[in-house]
C-alpha cells in the first residue's frame, strides 16, 4: 500500500508532543519546539510519529545567518518501514515557512550515521565539535544549566560523547537564494561525502535498560 494512503501528517501543538517524544525517541528530553508534526494512521488514526524543529541550542551555530536557522530536532516513531521516514520527513518540509535553512545532527553515539538524511538529500557538512552530557542531580540536562548547577552545589557527572553528523537543507524561495545558502553552508562548513556504515535500527526497550544500567554516583534517579 503506498504511504500516502496508509499515513497522514498534520500539524500539531508542540504540547501535545511532549509525551510522544518521552516515549518512543532515545533521548527522552524534550526539546525546544517552534513547529510540531504528527504522522497518523488513516484507519484508526492513531498518531504513530512525532516530528519537531525549533531552534539550535547552540548560539555559535545560530550567528551569521542571513536566513532564519531551524533544527530537525527530534523523529520520534513507532511505525517502521522502508522509506516511511524520508516520505515524512519531505512532507514536513513543504509545511515549514520559506525561507530557512534546516540543520540536523544524527548521533555515532547511538550508533547513527544518518542515512535518513542521506535519502532525502541533505547536505552533510562533517562532524560538530564532541559535547557531554551532563546529569545534574541524576537527570541528563542542556550544558546551559551546569554553570549555574556548579554554583548550587548541585551534583554535576558529565559523560564524553563522540562528535555528531550535521547535515544542513536550504528551503530556499527561489533557485538564486538557493544557490546563495549552498554557497554560505559551504564556506563556514565545508561539504564532505556521506559516511558509510551499517543501518542499525533502533530499540527504545533497550535504551531504557541502558539508562537503568548507567553507573552513576549512589542514589541518582535516571529518566
């Protein structure tokens, strides 16, 4: 059955992917969200899918754009088959305001190369700079709250984690400005090829064990 007669996507309230993203997405933080898309089964409509932009954390990452910057955030999904996630990921696209380049990160960490991406033509612009995680008072955080954690006295773990994958996609309203984003994401980032590797799917039962059997100091509380 093709996709488009199986799923819809619509827009949804950013509350009202909160919970989704808790559930079925390995980071189990919920991140900044400006625009919110569910994927919904036709028969039934259940929503089987999240997808969220908003925008980067990262204020060096934010500066000298001359056009607006969102992140592709979060994909949070309970239905998986072939070529379902690229589908949705193109009919969002079509949904968000133009123009805008988008940026995305796919995590070597979970063992993420991403070929989603990779599918949907993205430019990938090699690896970012490694940043922890950070577990204040036994919950993983953004590295924005540690500073002020240190000075509460709050217990801070910080756990090294291996550079991320960035890719970047102009939404642009005309060929010119396209070719003008190309241009200023090639210049700041460079353009490499893909990375290869092998496509591991993910299992949120065994992240969760994970996290559970994370060493950390007596008596932190894990998400």
């Amino acid at each position: 059955m093709p996709l488009e007669e199986e799923y819809y996507i619509r827009p949804v309230h950013g509350n009202y992917v909160h919970w989704f993203i808790v559930e079925h997405h390995y980071a189990q933080v919920v991140p900044q969200i400006q625009y919110a898309f569910g994927l919904f089964k036709k028969k039934g409509g259940n929503m089987v899918g999240a997808m969220t932009f908003g925008q980067p954390p990262s204020a060096p990452l934010c500066s000298g754009w001359s056009w607006p910057l969102l992140e592709l955030n979060r994909i949070a999904l309970v239905d998986n088959r072939k070529n379902l996630v690229s589908w949705w990921i193109a009919a969002c696209l079509k949904k968000l305001p133009k123009p805008c380049v988008l940026v995305s990160f796919a995590d070597p960490n979970q063992m993420h190369i991403g070929f989603v991406y990779q599918a949907s033509n993205w430019i990938y612009t090699g690896l970012s700079a490694a940043t922890p995680k950070h577990l204040i008072d036994g919950r993983f955080k953004h590295d924005k709250w540690v500073a002020s954690a240190k000075r509460e006295g709050r217990q801070v773990v910080s756990i090294p984690q291996k550079p991320k994958h960035r890719y970047f996609y102009p939404l642009a309203t005309s060929k010119a400005e396209k070719k003008k984003m190309l241009q200023y994401i090639s210049e700041r980032f460079g353009v490499s090829p893909y990375p290869k590797g092998d496509i591991v799917y993910y299992n949120m039962e065994e992240e969760r064990e994970r996290k559970r059997n994370l060493e950390t100091p007596e008596g932190f509380n894990l998400i």
